[in-house]
C-alpha cells in the first residue's frame, strides 16, 4: 500500500539530534512528536522522513534540497528555516543571510520544488525567536531581522497557495503562561513543551487545511 510521504526540512530546530545514517530517524523534537501522533492516529497512512541540519541557513537548504527533497519525492514539504540567517550575521563569522536574499532564495524554493514537483503539499513554518541566552545580547537585532524574515515566508506561502503555519504569536502567548526559557532554551532552540507546542499547532494546521483525504493514492 502506498503511503503519504511527509518531509520535515530545516535547520536544527528540525534536526534535533537525528542519525544521519538512518533515514528513518526523526530526531528528538517536533518532528517525531508529529510522526507519532499521525501514526497512532491512522496507522500506515503516513511514511515520514526528517532532512533537517543543525546550523543551516536558507542558502544551505537550497544548495541540497534535490538530495534531501526531491529525489524522495514527498506529498507533503514542511519547511521551516530562517533564524540562522539572522544569527550567523551576529557571531565573528558574519555569514547571515540578509532579509532580501532571503526572500529570494526562500521564493526559489517554493517555485523550483513545485515545477520539479508539482502535485507537492507545501507547508511553511513562521521562523521565530524569544529574550534568551542565545539572544539576550543581539535582541534589537534578532527581533527585527526574524520578523522580517517572517513576513518573507508569509508572503511566499501567499504568492505560491502554500499553507503558513505562523509561530511567533504562539511562543509570544505561552510566555505569558511561563517564561521564555521554558519554551526555547536559549532563546532560539525549543525545549520538549516547546516541541509539543509547535507539534501541537503544525497537526491543528494539517488536520484543518490538509489532511490525508486530500491525497489520492
């Protein structure tokens, strides 16, 4: 029996921790909490697969995502990239990614992926950032040039009819129920409650806008 393919791609926020050399592994955050809430849910309807990188900036998604994307050809692409753009321009090596390349890069994503394949479900996750650790030095910075980064993957979900599943105001709420540091531990890398939150908002999102019954197999 044929199954949905879902792909989770991304920077560490996606990785967390995977082995690289199980193609099967899903790390330890958001992506294996949604793989396993599907699985339980509907048995042997979904096939997962996480590509997601530690470190990586757009630019670097870009460069594999043939590899890591297309060549599995998944249903459903779940991409979520962008604070690392921001934070490599603030470390010694200052190899960001600035907010117009950005949008570039992020736009030829979404249009090279879907004229390689063209029946692919995009799913674009809202980058963000929380006061941490990681962040506390560079705030002004990290806070402007996230959002607009941010903005860059509303408008491309716009301009392509992808599905945007915004972030930023969910970590922004639960902060007021606890502190920063309790969903994302320095800032920018989310602990387990934050992994449920995101797992939490991207199965609301699959569930109200996509769901298996929109593929036919």
């Amino acid at each position: 029996m044929c199954t949905i393919k879902i792909l989770f791609l991304g920077d560490s926020i996606t990785d967390v921790g995977r082995d690289r050399n199980d193609p099967g592994s899903l790390g330890s955050g958001y992506p294996l909490l949604i793989s396993a809430r599907l699985g339980a849910d509907r048995p042997g309807t979904f096939t997962f697969r996480n590509t997601g990188v530690s470190g990586d900036r757009s630019v670097d998604v870009y460069a594999r995502i043939k590899r890591d994307c297309w060549n599995w050809r998944p249903d459903v692409l779940s991409l979520l990239v962008g604070v690392n753009d921001v934070w490599h321009d603030l470390g010694e090596d200052r190899n960001g990614v600035d907010a117009e390349r950005f949008h570039r890069v992020c736009r030829m994503l979404a249009e090279d992926t879907l004229a390689r394949l063209p029946e692919v479900t995009l799913l674009l996750m809202e980058p963000f950032v929380l006061p941490g650790t990681g962040t506390r030095e560079n705030w002004e910075a990290f806070s402007r040039e996230v959002t607009l980064r941010a903005q860059a993957v509303r408008e491309i979900a716009g301009e392509f009819h992808a599905h945007f599943l915004p972030l930023q105001a969910l970590l922004d709420d639960a902060c007021k129920r606890r502190p920063p540091e309790y969903w994302l531990m320095d800032g920018v890398h989310p602990t387990p409650a934050g992994h449920q939150l995101i797992a939490d908002a991207w199965l609301e999102l699959f569930r109200r806008e996509i769901g298996e019954l929109s593929f036919e197999k």
